[in-house]
C-alpha cells in the first residue's frame, strides 16, 4: 500500500494513495504509528469509501512531519566513501537531522545566504513501524520496518566540512526533501534491496546505482542502531547516499536557484524539488 501526507487547508494531512487519487485517511502518520493502527487496514476501508482528490493537484508536506529522529548514514555505498577519498567504513558514520530541514515534494530546496556550496543526495529512506526492542536481532530487524521513501540529503558542502562532524551542514533549513509517497515494506523484497536509486539534474543523471549496493543494508543498521538506543513509532533512518554528488565531480556541480533536482527510486517514485535561493 502507498501512503503521502499533504497539505490540507494548511495542515498535514496524511492519505492513502490509489492509482492517481489521494484519500484523506488521519492527522498524522507518526501519531497513527504511535497509537497503534492498522492503517494498512484504514487504507483499505478509504479506497472502497472515502472522498478522492487527485494527487497530482496536492501540496505536499514531508511525509513524516515531524519525526521523533532522523537518523542518516554517511559512506553507505562504496562507491561514494571511495569517491570522497575514503576506505569502506567499518561501522556507519551516523548523523543527525532536525525536522526543521525538511520540506516536501515539489517544496523549494534552498540555497543558503552564506554558501554556494549546495550539493545533490538521493536516498532511500526507512520509516519505523513500532517500538524497537533495545538489541534486537539482524534476522528479527526488518518486522519493524512500516515502509520505505525517497529522501534527498542536500547538503551544504562547506560548513559540512567546518568540523569533524557533519551535523552543521546538514541541517540548513529547507535541505531535507522528503516523500512524497511511501510504500509498505510488504510491497517491496526484504530490505528494499534491488532497487535502481538515482539522481536527476536538471534532467540529467547524476548518480545512479542500486541499493544492492549498501554497506550496511536496512536489517542491519537497525541492529546496530538498537544496541544503542530505542527506535520509535515514525523514526525516520535515512540509508545513504551512491557515487555522483557534486562535491566529488570536476569541477565540483553545485545546485543553484533555477535548478530542479529529482531522486527516484525504483517501485517507490520519484522526489522532485525546485531551487531557489534563500528568502530574503
């Protein structure tokens, strides 16, 4: 099943998708995680009832407004850790995201003030089902998985590279596309493993890859993760990015205001976001 939360009458809303219809289906997918339903169940009983709006006419809002984490990977296909003048990590090079960087589909991403240095990241993203036990196993990881998105970790290249750790340059406002559409993990093979994952310029490819192609695969990261902390209802873990940014070319590809930038993920869609220069 596919679900993506919209904007209706200025507040999020989330839907679940049928062919080219959007079904308005409750407030929030994180709250509805937390409370328990079966919303697989809900979606069913919306496609045969509920009111239907089209969904290439929607606003979008990112598909989990407001996550309790957002987890991202760095160096999580060779390729890219290689490219970046790295060796294959031993273990994930984990950061954070705040809620306040992301934006929808089709939402402008914005080129900061201070920087020109405003790079391209097509990921997948995981969306946490229920409560994760603390050292849960490799094999038992992937029944807490609710589905799988699009995401793009645009990044500020330079203050990315400030300091030794990433998280600066990761969480300039309007840098996180996110959606639109998520679908269940029972639509996709385990993991969401086997899916081409690339990146469109303006049109152009950019990077383009499977996500075969992981170091650390879904099944695994979350085993990792729960030998540190508890993963929550609507937790967002964000999976890495392959070969091809911007930072990594010669010369350096840079997005600037005018540019469109596109992620699209095999069986899962396709993430689109204008350019635009930051807000005066």
């Amino acid at each position: 099943m596919r679900f993506a939360t919209t904007l209706q009458q200025g507040r999020a809303r989330l839907g679940v998708v049928d062919g080219d219809d959007w079904i308005d289906l409750a407030a929030d997918l994180r709250a509805s995680l937390e409370a328990g339903t079966d919303l697989v169940a809900a979606g069913r009983a919306a496609i045969a009832s509920g009111r239907r709006l089209p969904l290439a006419g929607q606003a979008f809002a990112p598909l989990v407004p407001e996550p309790g984490k957002i987890i991202c990977l760095g160096l999580n296909y060779f390729d890219h850790a290689k490219e970046g003048g790295r060796d294959k990590p031993d273990y994930p090079w984990f950061f954070y995201r705040g809620k306040s960087s992301l934006v929808g589909h089709g939402q402008p991403g914005l080129v900061p003030k201070v920087s020109t240095k405003f790079d391209y990241e097509a990921e997948m993203a995981v969306v946490i089902a229920r409560k994760v036990p603390r050292h849960v196993s490799k094999a038992a990881a992937l029944q807490y998985v609710f589905g799988y998105t699009a995401f793009n970790d645009m990044s500020v290249r330079d203050y990315q590279k400030r300091t030794g750790q990433w998280t600066i340059g990761k969480n300039f406002d309007g840098t996180g596309g996110f959606g639109p559409v998520l679908v269940t993990a029972d639509e996709l093979s385990p993991g969401a493993t086997g899916l081409r994952i690339c990146s469109r310029l303006n049109g152009q490819v950019m990077q383009d890859a499977n996500t075969s192609d992981m170091i650390f695969p879904v099944d695994e990261t979350i085993a990792l993760l729960a030998e540190c902390m508890t993963l929550e209802p609507g937790d967002v873990i964000v999976m890495g990015t392959p070969a091809g940014v911007g930072q990594a070319r010669t010369p350096p590809v840079w997005m600037k205001p005018g540019d469109t930038i596109e992620i699209e993920i095999e069986k899962i869609g396709v993430l689109r976001n204008p350019i635009i220069a930051e807000p005066t």
